[in-house]
C-alpha cells in the first residue's frame, strides 16, 4: 500500500505506469471521477493486486469466494463496484487479494440513520464488524421510540456486521436533552422500565449490543446516570448483549464543562463492555477553523483515557466529514458547512486548489475563492490523516475505531482500513 500525493507534471497515467496499476482501479479506489482532473497536494491511495480472476460464465462471487478459500465480504471489501452494481459478468476481472495482505483483526463500528442510500449502505457495510442504527429514543417512562430501523439490520445480517442498537435522548428537535435523561434516570421504576424494554426489542431483532450515547448530562445527575449505566450492563449482559457507551474527548477527570462532568472514565470504562471515545468536533460547525480531529489534540485524550479504561475496551472515533468556512471567521455569524471527505476532494479538483497538509494536526486542508469573491478554507479527511488515526489507534492498543456517520461516500478509507487490517466479522 502506498499514498502517493500528487505533485506537478502528475496524471493519473503516469501514476498509473509508476506503480503498474491500472488507471480504473485508482479511480475507483479514490472516488474519481473524471480521470484529467487530479490537483496538487491531492493523496491517491495505491494499492497494488496480488491475485485476480478474470470471471467465467455460470461464475458467482460465492462460487468465486469458494474457489479461492476466501469470504464473499473480502471480494465485496477488494471490488467495491461490486456494490453499485450488483452484478458480475463473464470477463471482468476481480481482485481476490492484494500485496501484504493485513494480519491484525481489528473491529470497526460505523454509525447510521435509516435514511441511508442503499447503493451506499451496501458499499460499506462489508468493512464493518458493527453497524450502529442511530437512534431509538426513549420517554421519561421508559417507554421506546423506535426508528425504521430494519433494512440497517437486515443489510448488518447480510454482510456479517453485528448491528448495535444506540439510545439517545433526543427531544423534538433532535437535540441532546439532559431534561430527559434527569427524569428517566432518577425514576427506578423509568430506569427498569427502558431496560427491559430494550431487552425485548433486541431479542426480536437480534441486536449485538447497545450504544448509550447520552451527551450533556447534568452534573448532579452523575451518580444517577452511572448507576442506570450498571444496571443496563447487568441486565444486557446476563442475557448475552453488549453494552458499548460513547464518551466525550476528555483530557482529566477534573476537565470542566457540562459535556463532560459526567462523563467518568474509569467508573464507566469499568462498567462498559467497550467505549467510544468521540475523538471529534474539535473544527465544529459554529467554531473557528481547524482540523475537525488534529492528531495532536486527540493524543491528549488518550493519554487520559489509557489511565483511567483498558486500551482492549476503547474504540476511536473517526470523522467522516470536513466543514467548509468563510473567511473572514467571526464568532457567532454564520456557520461552517459539512461536506464528505470524497466531496471536498472533488471540490478542489474542480477549482484547482492546491491541497495542503497540516503535519501537527495530520489533517488536510485546502483555500478558494466562491463565485462572490469570498474566501473560504475547507478542512477534512483523507488517506494521509486516516493512516495516520490508525496508527494512533494500534499505538494505543485499542480495538478498533468508530465512524461519525457513514452517510457520506468515502471509498478511499474503506479500500485503506481493509488493507491495514483483517476487520472482525461475527456469525450473526
């Protein structure tokens, strides 16, 4: 495997000649779309086949899987299209494996609503171990509201991805209500209420686990909050459910701010089968600009959290998402727009705006002008900051990483988190 950043007097085919790959597969590993246009600091991935098979008539991807000793979901991990389309013909040719092939299992959770584009949701759930269905919600009597949450689980079945249940308390508006949790919480009759609920909606639907992600939690509802956590994972894991909790980007356990106050690392690492730590939101919507995950800032929070969790119990949040700003930035005018990794880099492309990289953050970034003249500064994800993530994360010794959210293409990251490593799969 090798990122390969374009620099002057680069084309596509003559990367292409350089590592003797074809000009397709960079494309489609890259989300390329009209192969003359590549810009400067752009970061291809290059990952060169080791075994390909050129499909016969009556030929399967299952009797192709067979014939190779290989699992259907590495054919779908290592061809991709095989997702849009659907569909193989007698003549195209596939990769069955390629060069230094992974050897680490490692888990890799992505969120999702049920509004997903199907064509992408069945692109991206073979590099899953677990699909999380955000999100059912819940009222202060512990009664469920449940989303249209099973074509997730049934495309989770399908593709070996343990689908996990996330609670929220999301009010009518969508946002995090700490109200809610108050009350829920402090009832013990609401508290049992919603777990055996829970219960049974994970055994009708044959959910993995659950994921509380409950942010903003007043701190005098700690001990509370704490204590529905234990009894949550006491009553899930009795009947063989796992329990995972999302956790805010702590750098203490003194660390000041309603989102984390309550947030405990060693109590709730204690009780959580896994945390995900939200290692993100660091460049945020209504916040000046910056990397939306600098490496730097997100090492702090690991140092903390190996103090307080077991490494074997976290997983680390990734962005999958950048935000454009407008330049000038003025705190509380206006609002940065998110935009996909994959269409920041078309942005660019199109304008041909050099992209840059910033070595602290390892993180992309890039500058333009808008037709109005109005400058603006785009920061996201790419192959280089992605690496750069899971590396962090094995350095750390933590089980694998989470993606915020999967409902933006990112083909790029898929194609490189599958050649770095062999990605757990469960018999669901």
């Amino acid at each position: 495997m090798t990122i390969h950043v374009v620099s002057g007097g680069d084309t596509i085919y003559s990367i292409a000649a350089q590592y003797n790959v074809t000009v397709r597969q960079i494309m489609d590993d890259n989300a390329i779309i009209n192969p003359n246009l590549l810009t400067l600091g752009q970061a291809l991935l290059i990952l060169e086949p080791d075994v390909t098979y050129q499909v016969q008539q009556g030929d399967s991807i299952f009797s192709i899987a067979q014939n190779f000793g290989v699992s259907p979901n590495i054919l779908l991990q290592n061809n991709p299209q095989l997702a849009v389309t659907g569909t193989i013909y007698p003549g195209q040719t596939l990769i069955i494996s390629f060069k230094d092939p992974p050897t680490e299992e490692y888990l890799v959770n992505g969120y999702a609503y049920p509004y997903i584009d199907s064509v992408l949701l069945n692109q991206t759930v073979p590099y899953l171990s677990f699909l999380s269905v955000f999100s059912y919600g819940f009222n202060p009597d512990g009664t469920l509201i449940p989303p249209d949450d099973m074509n997730l689980i049934l495309a989770a079945r399908a593709y070996g991805a343990a689908p996990i249940l996330v609670l929220t308390p999301l009010d009518e508006n969508g946002k995090f209500s700490n109200q809610l949790i108050s009350q829920m919480v402090n009832d013990p009759a609401a508290r049992a209420n919603l777990i055996y609920n829970l219960q049974i909606v994970m055994g009708q639907k044959s959910y993995y686990g659950i994921d509380v992600d409950f942010e903003f939690v007043l701190p005098q509802d700690k001990e509370a909050f704490i204590s529905f956590l234990s009894e949550l994972q006491t009553a899930m894991n009795e009947v063989g459910f796992q329990v995972f909790v999302a956790l805010a980007p702590k750098t203490s356990s003194t660390q000041p701010g309603l989102l984390y106050a309550a947030h405990d690392y060693k109590r709730i690492g204690e009780i959580a089968n896994f945390v995900l730590l939200m290692t993100y939101e660091w460049g945020y919507a209504f916040g000046p600009p910056m990397a939306v995950a600098p490496l730097n800032k997100v090492r702090e929070v690991f140092d903390y959290a190996v103090t307080e969790i077991p490494p074997e119990k976290i997983i680390m949040g990734i962005p999958n998402y950048g935000y454009d700003w407008t330049l000038p930035f003025s705190q509380g005018e206006g609002r940065a727009v998110t935009l996909g990794n994959e269409e920041a880099v078309q942005l660019a492309m199109e304008l041909r705006a050099e992209i840059l990289f910033d070595e602290l953050g390892q993180s992309p970034y890039f500058f333009y002008a808008s037709e109005d003249g109005s400058a603006h500064v785009v920061w996201f994800e790419d192959a280089r900051s992605i690496d750069a993530k899971l590396q962090m994360a094995a350095e750390y010794g933590f089980s694998g990483v989470g993606y915020w959210n999967l409902m933006r293409p990112f083909i790029q990251n898929w194609m490189l988190i599958s050649n770095v490593y062999d990605i757990d799969k469960f018999a669901i």
